[in-house]
C-alpha cells in the first residue's frame, strides 16, 4: 500500500510531535526537575551557611560578653578567699604575726557560718543554720557543669552582679585603734557568703598592734575587724583581743589557685602545742 504525499507528511508531523513528546517527559522533564531540586537544594546549602555564619558571630560576641562579665567577676571577688579552709587561715596569720613578731596567747577559730557582710557584726550560727550551702557555691558546681553557652553566660551574669551589690555603709568597729577600720571596712553584701569568725588573744607594743593591723590590710582580703579590745598592763605593753570575721566566696574564675593548693611537705606540728 502506497503512502500519498499528504499521509507521508502527516506521519512525519506525528513522528516529531512524538519524538518531542517523549523528550520532554523523559529527558527536559526530569532535567528540569533535577534542576528545580538542585536549585532549592543550594538555597538550603545558602541558607545553613549564612545560619552558620550567624552563630560564628554570635558565638564570638557570647565569647567577648563571657570574656568580659569573667573579667568583671574576677576583679568583684578577687578580695575574697575561695574558700574558708582553717589550715590555710592559722598559716596565713602565723605568717603575719612572726612577721610583726606580736605575742599571741591563743587563737580561737569559730564556727563556719553562711551569712551576708552587714553593718553590723554577723553572729555566730547554729551548728544546722550553718551548714547552709552558699548561693555562689551553688553557682559553682552549675557552672562546672553548663548546659548550654547560654546557662554560663546567665551563671556568669548573676554572679558578678551579686558580687557587686553593695547595700548600706561600712561596718564601725567597737575600739578599733586609728587606722584599723580604713582598707578593713567591707562594703555590705547582700547575698550570703562563707565565713568564720577567728579571735585572737595578742600582746605587744603599739608599734607592733598596729602593725598586725596593717599586715591584715594589705591581705586586700574581705577581713572585718569585728571588734578590738585593748588594755594596757603594768610593763606599758598592749594586752587584749582582736576578733574578725573572714569571708569566702567560691571562684569562678582561675583565682587562689596557690590558696587552695597545699604546699607544705615536711613534718610539722606538735604532740603538745602547748610546750615551746
């Protein structure tokens, strides 16, 4: 059978139509389809990018807030002890009075309580009140375990404003010699901290008294002189107490390191600490 002209043509037309037709379902169809994909696929890859490059940023800018409220933490506690380790104490003082070469007849430490620096002298606790955690300890042990940046950054924020809230005047000393209540005096902090009271019976010139005092100033530590009581006996030497009240407030920062750190190794003490 014999194709006219005009059937070929038309066969020709189908035959194209078909050949376009089956392109365009099976080759630009679905290399539009892989180009749409690939297009939201990279829009995606664009956006985690840029979402990446904000946290970078952020990060840094939490880092550089970090930085600085650690800073800020450290310079507002940096005149506390970390922590009230009694050993630490009676060396410390030891080493302030062989230096002022004062006559101490004893030295009483008491009881460690958790109480804020006040005006006025904290007292001395019960035993069970005692044993109350300080919120910076708290603060502490969360910060040595963080959840998130956040957490720290919040834990670093609350602490460096509780370290610097400040409420009331400087405490007054009851017969305080001259000098004794400036760069002792502790401005009133609010929210409660480590302490121990610590009372020591001295004898000595007033040359040697006010140096004890001195030396305990420039510790820079937050030592309150809670009240001073002097005589004068018969070889015109100053007899009496001293009693203060050291404060501690757990670091946060890299602080005291050498404090908490104990650094004698050779033999030391006495069976009889009363027997020279």
């Amino acid at each position: 059978m014999r194709l006219s002209q005009r059937e070929k043509l038309l066969l020709m037309i189908l035959g194209a139509v078909a050949f376009l037709a089956l392109s365009y379902y099976f080759i630009f169809k679905p290399q539009m389809e892989r180009i749409v994909g690939l297009a939201i696929e990279d829009a995606k890859i664009r956006l985690e990018a840029q979402q990446v490059k904000n946290e970078l940023i952020l990060g840094k800018q939490l880092d550089s807030e970090m930085d600085t409220l650690g800073k800020l933490l450290g310079e507002k506690t940096k005149r506390f002890y970390p922590a009230i380790l009694q050993d630490r104490l009676t060396i410390l003082l030891d080493g302030v009075i062989r230096k002022t070469q004062i006559k101490v007849a004893g030295i009483t430490f008491g009881q460690p309580a958790v109480a804020p620096i006040a005006g006025a002298a904290p007292q001395a606790q019960a035993p069970a009140a005692a044993a109350v955690a300080s919120p910076f300890k708290l603060l502490t042990e969360q910060y040595k375990n963080p959840t998130a940046v956040a957490d720290l950054q919040a834990l670093l924020q609350k602490a460096a404003t509780a370290a610097g809230n400040p409420q009331g005047s400087n405490p007054q000393e009851q017969a305080n010699p001259q000098g004794a209540q400036q760069g002792n005096a502790v401005q009133g902090v609010g929210c409660p901290l480590e302490s121990m009271p610590v009372t020591l019976q001295i004898s000595g010139t007033y040359d040697q008294v006010m140096s004890f005092v001195k030396e305990i100033e420039g510790l820079h530590r937050s030592i309150l002189f809670r009240n001073v009581t002097l005589a004068t006996d018969p070889q015109g030497l100053l007899t009496g107490s001293l009693e203060m009240d050291i404060y501690a407030m757990p670091k946060l920062t890299e602080q005291d390191e050498d404090y908490l750190n104990w650094t004698l190794t050779r033999p030391y003490g006495k069976t009889n600490p009363f027997v020279k």
